[in-house]
C-alpha cells in the first residue's frame, strides 16, 4: 500500500459536494483577489492539502498512522452519512437515521482540528498546560521513576511531535466529552438550498459567531454541499433558504485564510456588493446567529 504525502485538510469526498457538473470548481486566492489562472477549473485533488500535514517524525523515523488508519478510515464513514444526505429527499427527511447527525458533528469537530490553521492552537494549549493537565499520566508501574524523571519524562512527550501530531484526535474528544451537557441544549438541523446557486467553499468551512469559542460548545453552521447545510443550533433557522445560502457564502469568503472555491466567476462580486449591502460582513454573521438562538 503506498504512502500519501498529500494530506486533505478537506478530505476530496467533501469537496466534491462543491463542484460543477465536470467535477471541478476554480479557485479563487484571497491574497491576489483574482482567480487562479484566470479560473481554470480545477479537480478537488488539486487543493486544500499540506504534504505530510499528518505524518509524525520520531527518532528519526515517519509514521503514517493519523493519515492511512485513523483519517481515512474518518473520512470512509464520513462519506457514507454525507453521500447519503446528499442524495437525499427533504421531504423524507433525508432518510436520516438515529446517529446520523451526532456521528456528522464529530466529523465537524475532527474537521476543524486536522486543519492545519490549528497548528498554532495546539502549539498554545500545550505549552499552556502540564500533561496532566490535558488529561494524561505515564504509568511508571513497571518501570519506577522518582517525580523529577517522571515529570521530564511526561514533558519530553508532552512536547514530541508524536503527541503534538496526535492532538488532532485529542482535540474532537474533549470538545466532545466537555460539551455533552451545554450540547444536550442544541439540535441538529439540515436545510436544502435550490440547486440554481452557484456552489462556495472555503478553507474554512465551519463557521461560528465567535472564531474564539470552543467549537463543541457553540452554534455553527457546516456546509454538506453547494445546496446542503448542516446547521448545530437552538432552533430551526426561519429563513428565506435563498437569503440564508446567501449569508452563508458571504461569511465563507470572508473568513476563508487562502482560497474559496466557487463554479461560477461572477458569484464572488456578487458577494461583495451583498456585503456592502450589509456594511460588512460581521452584520451578516450577527443576522445569520440571531436566527439560530
């Protein structure tokens, strides 16, 4: 089995619930404010990846478990849900199933934390916290240490790659196990948006009303595909679905790092004059929030 270099931050599944009938999209870079290649159309294998964003260097040695067992095995389960949501009749309820919708907000959760926007974050909450802190101990059952060699112990792996790497499976489950109570508060909701819309991802695809907050403890809205949104809130949104996949890809846009993807190469102006519109996009987030609380 060979080894992958190209690590999807966006696994290629998800980005092809974005693409045009070809299954491509353009790309559109936030730093020059144009397209790429003047929009060539580009298939999703194409970006949203780091080389080796998941593989773990130890003594001198690279280890690919986090990308070939844990990731693709994510993204296999992952792609079942969000395929068959997809495909879905509304009217049916998407043929959803009892764990369904949980099993779509830990991928969110995992989403959020393999990106490698993260890396600074996590880089913070270790150095910010003992080992014990974030949840962990070396049994030093079998092989005895005093408390000076056991602490350095425990923060030479606190600050090894191995641990540093694997904090993308850490992350989703403390985000999980701490919000199970304040969680209990929200509801899981899917909304269809007409077909006729142009389809816009970001390379930051979930989106918060505070980029600042725990993302397990907080509203969000995560988009399936170009005509699908998967919505974490109090209540159901009462939104005109236009004005709402509207609001959603101006958000998008802006709170991309890199790149947006999108099939149509008017569709960004048209986002930024509905962003004037608005003042700017912050107005537009406290409309989208307002709705969901």
């Amino acid at each position: 089995m060979s080894t992958p270099k190209k690590h999807h931050y966006l696994p290629e599944f998800y980005l092809n619930g974005f693409t045009n009938e070809f299954g491509k999209f353009m790309i559109y870079k936030l730093e020059k404010a144009n397209f790429v290649k003047n929009g060539k159309e580009f298939y999703p294998s194409s970006y949203f990846f780091e080389r080796d964003l998941n593989t773990i260097k130890y003594k001198r040695k690279s280890f690919y478990f986090l990308e070939k067992q844990f990731f693709s095995s994510l993204d296999e389960q992952a792609y079942k849900v969000i395929d068959k949501l997809r495909s879905s009749d509304s009217s049916q309820n998407f043929n959803v199933e009892e764990l369904d919708l949980p099993f779509l907000n830990f991928f969110v959760l995992f989403m959020f934390w393999r990106s490698p926007q993260r890396v600074n974050q996590i880089d913070l909450i270790i150095k910010q916290n003992t080992f014990r802190d974030l949840g962990f101990m070396i049994d030093d059952s079998k092989l005895p240490m005093d408390k000076v060699e056991l602490k350095n112990k425990e923060e030479e792996f606190k600050n090894s790659d191995v641990f540093n790497k694997s904090f993308k499976l850490i992350g989703p489950y403390q985000n999980l196990i701490k919000g199970l109570e304040r969680n209990s508060k929200f509801n899981y909701h899917l909304i269809r948006i007409p077909k006729e819309f142009p389809s816009l991802i970001s390379d930051e695809p979930i989106i918060r009303e505070n980029n600042d907050s725990e993302i397990g403890f907080v509203e969000y809205v995560f988009p399936i595909s170009g005509d699908l949104l998967f919505i974490k809130s109090k209540k159901y949104p009462e939104i005109n679905p236009i004005r709402l996949k509207l609001w959603v890809d101006a958000i998008l846009y802006k709170q991309a790092i890199s790149y947006v993807t999108c099939t149509n190469s008017d569709y960004i102006q048209h986002l930024d004059n509905l962003i004037l519109e608005y003042g700017n996009v912050d107005n537009i987030k406290i409309k989208l929030f307002e709705a969901l609380k």
